[in-house]
C-alpha cells in the first residue's frame, strides 16, 4: 500500500471521526438526528440490543453483530485474500521485473509500469484490494465505538460484563488478547518479504494494545471477534502449515544450498 493510499485512509478515518465525535459521549437513541447517528451509530445500537435481548447479554449482542459484519464482508475479505496470495506467488517474477528495469530514468519506469501492470491483469492480481476491506471496516470500526460510548452514556442502558470484563471499561487482559491474536492473523497470513511488512507484523499487534487499554471493553471485544474469523480464513486459504513445510530449506552436510 502506498503513501497515497495511506492517505486516502487516513483523510477518509479522520473525516468519520469528526462527523460524529461531538456526540460520542451523549446518550443515544432512535431519535438522534443526523447521518452518521441514523445510518452509522443507531442501527449498530439497535442490532447490538436486538442480539442482546435474543441471547441474554450485551456480549454476546456484540460478539453477534461482530460475526454478521463479517460474514457479509467475507466475501470482499476472501478476494482480497486471494489477491494477496496471487501477489505473494508472482514476487519472484516482480523481483526479476524490477531487476530488468533497474535504471530510474522516466522512459524505463515507464515501461517497468507497463509491464508489471499488464502482469497483474494476467495474473487476476489487484494492487488495490488491500485497501478495500480496511476502508470499508472503518466506519464500521469507529461506529461501534460510537456505539459502545454512547450506549454506556444512555441512562437505560447496562452493557454489563463479558466473563471477568466489564464491558464499557477498558482492559488490559482482553487488549493483549486482542494483540496476540492480531499477530496470529498476521503469522498465518501471507509470507511477508519485504520488511516494511514484516514491521507492520510487529506494528500492528502493539497498536490494537494501546487502542485496547484505553478503549471500552466492548470495542476490543469486537476485535478480538474479527480476529478468530480473520485466522479460520487464513487457515483455509493459506494453510500456513503447508507453507512452513515448503519453506523448509533442505540443506547438504555442508549447510549448503537447497535441493
């Protein structure tokens, strides 16, 4: 993902944030007027209370809701996984690609970009697919938290406890829950050679910790959820096992090269 894309997701995250981080500590209801409070928040709110009157808890409401998102999100998560697949099977070519078309002049870049684009189309590869399911998840993300603020701002509203974690406080057990298994999505997901991404595998676990520190419960709850889909799916897909054993170098008395 480049810089612009980064951008892109951050302006987009920045924008929800502010659409609605007025209000994120006043109660809500069905009469809260205003996009983000009648599309976003309130039919998170009511769907969260509806499992919650179903199944007894508000955590098992949110572990519910969790599971319904990402089921409808699954199958853009599942072509996006593939992509990413597709993309990590072609390095060896892209290396060899970028080798042939080392000379930075604007004339060679040119044709580099011409040519690994066409790869890409051959390849069913999409360089933007990535993107997709993280800008999709993040209103989804920050109105949960909306959600779950308000919810634990409404007078008539209990969120209660998941086991031991109350969920409209913070916790640390459940945060570093949440971390671990962010690692283990990350483990089991495509190889990562380049090192930007293999810092991002690190990256990414401690920064789900601190949101999950000083987040409510219920928002890492929602997380940790995702997660165990997030790591059924990569076992489908990717079947990191498979991949370790042939990654396993075979090496001579010597130490030498493969075989």
């Amino acid at each position: 993902m480049n810089k612009r894309n980064l951008l892109i997701i951050a302006l987009i995250g920045v924008a929800l944030l502010l659409s609605g981080c007025t209000e994120f500590d006043q109660p809500i209801s069905g009469d809260s007027e205003g996009f983000w409070n009648e599309f976003i928040v309130w039919p998170l709110v009511s769907a969260i209370t509806y499992f919650a009157d179903l199944l007894g808890t508000y955590a098992f409401g949110i572990i519910a809701v969790t599971i319904i998102i990402r089921l409808v999100m699954l199958p853009l998560m599942i072509k996006q996984t593939k992509s990413s697949k597709r993309m990590q099977e072609i390095q060896p070519e892209l290396k060899n690609l970028k080798e042939k078309y080392k000379s930075k002049d604007a004339v060679t870049q040119q044709k580099y970009q011409k040519e690994m684009m066409a790869m890409f189309q051959e390849r069913g590869v999409n360089p933007m697919a990535g993107c997709l399911p993280v800008v999709v998840q993040m209103p989804v993300l920050i109105g949960f938290y909306h959600a779950i603020s308000r919810m634990n701002s409404t007078p008539e509203i209990n969120l209660g406890s998941f086991f031991i974690f109350p969920l409209a406080e913070p916790s640390i057990i459940l945060a570093v829950i949440a971390g671990l298994m962010q690692f283990v999505v990350l483990r089991t997901g495509p190889a990562m050679d380049n090192p930007q991404m293999k810092a991002m595998m690190y990256f990414m676990p401690v920064m789900i910790v601190g949101f999950g520190i000083v987040l409510p419960s219920a928002l890492t709850l929602y997380w940790v959820v995702g997660n165990i889909i997030s790591i059924i799916q990569n076992m489908f897909i990717y079947r990191p096992w498979e991949k370790k054993a042939v990654q396993q170098p075979v090496k001579t008395k010597a130490g030498g090269a493969k075989k």
